[in-house]
C-alpha cells in the first residue's frame, strides 16, 4: 500500500465528521471526485458532507441525483458549523486555498486535519496535514480509485464507479489529452465492470447541451480573431453576451479547448468577461509553454492548460495587451 495513502486512510478510521470540497466552477472531475468519495466515507459508516463555493453546472447535476452538494452561501451559518465540528476535510482537484473562494477562511480556520487529493502542479505541502498530488496523473478521479482500491476494491459500486468514469472522462477530455494512458482504460474497464454505461454517461454530459449554450458558443465563434500567421487564437464571451443568452460562466466550459481544435493554431486564448474582472484560459499545444505566459497575469497552470484573473480590467484592452505581451513572449523564444 502507498505510505500516503496508508496515512490517509489513518486518519479517516480515526475520524467521525468529514467535509469535503473543490475549487470554484466545479467540473466533471472536481464533482466526480467529491461524491465518489462521500458515498465511499457513507460506506465507512462516516459522517460527511459535500460543501462548495459554487453550485454544479447543469450537465453534471445527474451525478448529485440525491441533492448532496451544499452550495456554501446558501446556509452559511449552517454550512461553517459542519465546517468547524468537523475531524477531517478533504480538498480535492485543486491544492490552493485560494481557489475555495468563499469558503477559504471557513475551511482555514477549522481544526480539523486538511487533506488534498489532486493533479495538479503547485502544492504548497505545508498547507495540508496529509495530500496525495501527482501531476502526471489525467484527473484526482484516477487517483482516487486507486485510493479506495487500497482499502478494498469492493468498495467501488456503480454509483461510485459512474462517479469517478465521468472525473476521468471528463478531464481527459473523453481520453484524448496527453495523460490518458494504458492504466487510465484499464481503471476505467474496471469501473465498467462494475456497472457504468459509459454511453449513458457520456450522453448525460456533452450530448445535452442547452439550445441557448449553442448560441452563445455561436457568438464565441464569431469572436474569434487570429493572430501571428495564424497560429493564435482568440475568442472573447461578454456580460452582454451572457445576458442574451440567459447563461453565465458555467456555459463557458469546452470553449477553450474548442481553439485548439484548429489547423495551425499554437495557442488560443479564451476571455470571459465577470462583473469586477475577467478570466482568461490559456491553451496551447506541444512546446509553447503557455503556463510560462500566464505567470505574467498572475495566473498558472499546466504546459498546455493554464488559467489567470484579472481584475478591473476592460475586456477590449486586455485582448490588446495579450496580442502585444504574446508577441514578446513569443519572439523571447525564438
Ligand atoms: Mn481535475
């Protein structure tokens, strides 16, 4: 057994009350990861809540079908006291602090013993009591199996197994992304063995997109403008657009992969317009190092993925500013 997870599953047995919670703008992996883990915990005979900053996006709510997720805001005093009282809190898919949002004071100032399970670069391992990062790994879904399979595989049923399928399809970009290996169809034939309908899920995520989310992506491509011999991309999403669209930030999700599916295109940038700020998704493909870019608009990332906010920015100067900021970056490297 790995001597992290050993600690880890220590301190769970040592443990009544567990919370567990994710980054803001929860995706397939973040939820996929939360509920696999609450329904395991169930299983233990543990006390344990889900508590997020944001709610879940529409075509993930299939997953929550008994109505776990707490959205933190919506019963804060309720929500801080389960925060508090608890033994444990487990932070999944992200390993900063930060990126619980509302919740990081709450969560900071409990007594319970934090633990980070993720995939991500950047932990700060002073931050947690106990954490299992490996950045090679596709999505913390993946991880997790192999955490609950330490303890015993019969642990994972269908509900767990559909779970952590729609974490590793989803962050995997449906198994096309780079750190889609050998293992990660071997832990998902395992979990099809245990009952998930990978068509099913499949179609309760992308192939249920709501008519007004098609107009908005309609209006993202409209956006697009192309840079650098062509080889640059970038797509803008208004408040205004938003507004049209009765949507919102959640239905911005695979826009930024979207760039890349382009002939010739070495980057793409994707930025959302939020009411005091915007956020801006890096992408690129092979060696543009595209977290090195980001870095400069105090953001970070992954090689190819990486994500930043600016605050109080006008959407119009910031695209400028990322043209003429990419132009240096870029010749820097020549
Ligand atoms: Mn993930």
């Amino acid at each position: 057994m790995d001597k992290k997870f050993d600690i880890i599953h220590g301190l769970i047995d040592e443990s009544r009350k567990i919370v567990l919670t994710t980054h803001l703008l929860p995706d397939g992996d973040a939820i996929g990861s939360e509920l696999a883990l609450y329904y395991y915990f169930l299983k233990k005979g543990k006390d344990a809540n889900i508590i997020n900053h944001n709610e879940s996006p529409d075509h993930l709510r299939f997953l929550d079908d008994k109505n776990i997720i707490r959205r933190y805001r919506d019963r804060k005093e309720e929500n801080d006291r389960i925060i508090a009282e608890a033994d444990l809190i487990f932070v999944v898919d992200t390993n900063e602090y930060a990126r619980l949002r509302s919740m990081e004071d709450s969560i900071r100032k409990s007594k319970a013993k934090k633990i980070c399970i993720d995939h991500h670069l950047g932990l700060d391992s002073n931050g947690f009591d106990a954490y299992v990062t490996d950045p090679e790994s596709p999505a913390t879904s993946e991880i997790l199996y192999d955490f609950i399979c330490t303890d015993s595989p019969d642990f994972i049923d269908k509900r767990i197994a559909d779970n952590l399928y729609a974490g590793i399809m989803t962050d995997t970009g449906s198994f096309r992304y780079p750190r889609t290996t050998e293992k990660t169809f071997r832990i998902c034939a395992e979990l099809i063995k245990k009952g998930t309908d990978p068509v099913h899920v499949y179609d309760m995520i992308y192939n249920n997109i709501p008519q007004d989310k098609v107009k908005l992506l309609a209006r993202f491509i409209d956006s697009l403008t192309f840079h650098f011999k062509r080889t640059l991309v970038i797509g803008t999403v208004t408040m205004k657009d938003f507004k049209e669209f009765h949507s919102d930030v959640k239905d911005v999700e695979g826009f930024s992969s979207f760039l890349m599916t382009m002939k010739h295109i070495k980057a793409g940038f994707l930025i959302v317009e939020l009411p005091d700020s915007c956020k801006i998704s890096f992408r690129s493909k092979g060696e543009v190092r595209i977290n090195e870019f980001a870095k400069k608009y105090g953001g970070g990332g992954h090689k190819n993925a990486a994500g930043a906010t600016v605050e109080n920015a006008d959407i119009f100067e910031l695209k400028d500013k990322l043209v003429r900021d990419y132009e240096t970056f870029i010749s820097a490297k020549r």
